[in-house]
C-alpha cells in the first residue's frame, strides 16, 4: 500500500477520537460512574444504569444514521458533517469535568449526548474510506485507521493513568482530580488530531441539487430508496444482519469490560493496566489483520477474530484471578481492531461509490442497533441474576449467529467482488 498524505490524513481521525472510545467509554467514565457518581449505590445496580445510557444512546444514533448519511450524500457535505458531530462530542466530554459528585443523571446525559457525537462522526468518517482508498489496499487503509486508533487512544490513556499516580505532578489533590481533568484532556487531543483530515482529505466536488426541495424530506426519501436496494442484494443484506449480531459482542464488552471487572472485585488500576494492553496490543494486530485480509480474504479474517471472541467469552465467565483478565486483554486487542477493520472495507467494497455516507448510515445503524440490547442485556442478566458472569455468558451466541450467517454471504455485492 502506498501511503499518502491524503491517507495518513484520514486514518490520524482514528487517533483523534479514539482517545474518546479508550478513555471515556471503555476506561475511566464507567470507572468514574459506579465511584463517584454512584457512590454509595449497588454495583449490579450501577452496571444496569451504565448500560441503560449506553443502549439509549444507541438508540438515537441508530435511528438518526441513515437519514442523517442520506443528507450528507445529497448535499455532498460528509466531512462538514463530521466536523459538526465531532464538535459535539468534544464539548460534551470536556463538560464532563463540571459534573459534581452523586448528579449521576447530569453525567449520563452528557456522557450520552457525547456519545451521539462521536458515534455520528464516524458514519461520516467511514463513508470517506472509498474516496482515500482503493479496492487494492482498502483492507490496509481501513486498518490503519484502527491500528492508529488503538496507538493514539493507549498513548493518551498511558498519560492519564501515569497521572492518576502521580496527580501532585499537576498540583491536584485526588485521583478524582486527575480523572476530571482527563475529560478535557480527551477533548482537546480530539479537537488537536482531527486538523489533518479537516485540511488534508479531499471530499468529491457537491452535485448541484434543487435548493427549494426539504434537504430532511430528500433524506428520509433516499434512505426508504437505499433500504429497498439493500433488501433487493442478498449478500449486503445477509452482511448486515451478521455484522449486526457479532458487533454486538464485540461493542458491549468494549464498554462493559471495566464496569464487569469492577463487579468481580478487580482493582482499578489493575483493570486500567489491562486496557492499556489491550491498546498496545490493537495497534500492530490491526495492521497484521490488514494483511490477512489481503492474503486470505477479508472474511476468513473476520472468521479468525470471532473465534478469538468465542474463546474470550467463554473464559471470561469463568475467570477468578487478574492474571487472567490480563490474559482476555490481550487476546482482545489481537482481535479487535481486525475484526472492526475487516468489516469496515469488506462493506465499503459493496456500496455504491456515490452514496457513501447513506450505505454506511445503514452499517453504522446496524452496529448502533446491536450496542442497544448487549449493554442492555448484559445489565439486565447481571441485575436480576444478582451474578454479573450470567451477563457476560448472554453475548456468547451473538458470536456465534453472526459467523453462521456470514458463512452464506457469497463472494460478490453490489459493486464489486472482495
């Protein structure tokens, strides 16, 4: 793959928001959640409104995708867009630090709102991959922006949590101190990383479109057109629905690990060492996948991450040593970044070059759906069981389905072949 400046550009927005993705949703905000906001509360009680506010967030991305994607493809504004979310879930995290102790609502609101903004971002994001890539290196390009993701996002955490060591280094008081501060921190990494893709990744020239129609009433008409299409082609559909079941798994143990190690009993700190393995571990894996994938199909790659996932979830119920939640760490970050990279270009090879944002408002829909009901799920079990290793068992079969179903997926879509 040869890279260029337009590329690097592009993927560096992995780095920028990914910090977002490490710090807040899988490290310190469910941390700070059960500790500060909910001091005093039940941790199955806690786990069950942190996965209350992650699925309706999810909820509203999922319904907003699609019209949203349709609206950036017709005006032809998709990295407008983006810089629009991501402003959102900027301010949003860097809010976070003015959330006094126990106003868990207040925090829930804003860490959700944050989310809508992040999660919005990357449909647009996604949706540029096709324009900086080709059908030759996409699995490389798409890679690299996870690979640098996983790098950027441990980079910054390694910094937050040398700090929560040593906060008197800042002149702070607490490790409470420190973690507050690490929400703006996130917020001006992601304003600062996100410029190259502002000023570097060149968009498609906008098509002259009839000002006078409803930019919404176009959007809703174009995502009832594109979702006939998508129904029309088997294998995107099939896709779809595989990706919707396994990236359900793999979302929900992503913003669920730390708040399930809390609720084992696992020390801070030491769950916060295991996402920083995690991280490190992300960053050559996604690039090794990238190549996998070129060498021996995309699919076959994905079929080598979810076997990973299996094999986490079912140690995962039955672990009682931090050893072991070291272990899953590790195993998770070999398959993580592969399994997000190689879905991404494997469906950015059977959409229509034009319509980018709409079909991948469809795929962003799709995994937003499927982070509804896992957090939800796992919450639900952890809370009526009274054992939160019940929670976890539940996104077994998710794994499964989801690689049943991608093994009918025939090699082709609407494009192009992969």
């Amino acid at each position: 793959m040869r890279l260029t400046r337009q590329k690097l550009s592009w993927a560096m927005y992995d780095w920028a928001n990914s910090a977002f993705a490490t710090i807040i949703i899988a490290g310190f905000f469910p941390v700070f959640f059960k500790q500060f906001w909910n001091a005093g509360i039940p941790a199955t009680e806690s786990t069950f409104r942190l996965g209350l506010v992650n699925s309706l967030a999810s909820l509203v991305i999922m319904l907003m995708a699609p019209v949203l994607g349709a609206i950036a493809d017709h005006l032809g504004r998709r990295k407008r867009m983006l810089v629009m979310f991501a402003a959102l879930g900027m301010y949003l995290t860097g809010a976070l630090y003015l959330v006094g102790a126990g106003n868990w609502i207040l925090a829930a609101c804003f860490y959700g709102a944050a989310i809508l903004g992040f999660s919005g971002s990357n449909i647009f994001y996604d949706s540029l991959l096709p324009f900086v890539s080709n059908s030759g290196d996409v699995d490389r390009t798409s890679a690299l922006g996870f690979s640098l993701g996983y790098l950027g996002g441990g980079i910054l955490l390694a910094i937050c949590v040398l700090l929560t060591r040593h906060p008197e280094w800042l002149g702070l008081d607490s490790v409470s101190d420190v973690i507050r501060l690490s929400f703006v921190l996130v917020a001006i990494w992601w304003m600062v990383f996100s410029l190259p893709l502002i000023f570097f990744v060149k968009e498609p020239a906008r098509q002259m479109h009839d000002a006078s129609r409803s930019v919404l009433l176009v959007g809703f008409r174009r995502v009832g057109r594109t979702f006939h299409e998508v129904r029309q082609h088997r294998n995107v559909w099939l896709f779809l629905v595989a990706y919707w079941l396994y990236i359900d798994g793999v979302d929900t143990i992503v913003r669920m690990a730390v708040d399930y190690g809390l609720s084992l009993g696992f020390e801070q700190k030491s769950l916060l060492l295991a996402l920083l393995i995690t991280q490190f571990t992300g960053f050559p894996a996604a690039l090794a996948f990238g190549h996998l994938g070129d060498r021996y199909g995309t699919r076959n790659g994905i079929f080598l991450a979810l076997g990973i996932y299996i094999l986490v979830t079912v140690h995962g119920a039955l672990m009682n040593q931090i050893w072991e939640f070291y272990f899953l760490a590790f195993a998770i970050g070999l398959a993580q970044g592969g399994i997000q990279a190689l879905s991404r270009s494997m469906y950015a090879r059977m959409i229509p070059a034009d319509r980018t944002a709409e079909y991948f408002g469809f795929y962003n829909m799709m995994g937003k759906f499927a982070a509804i009901l896992g957090p939800l799920i796992m919450g639900w079990m952890a809370a009526t069981t009274g054992n939160p290793r019940a929670g976890i068992l539940s996104l077994l079969v998710l794994f499964v389905a989801g690689g049943v179903l991608l093994t009918r997926v025939r090699v082709g879509g609407i494009k192009d072949t992969y």
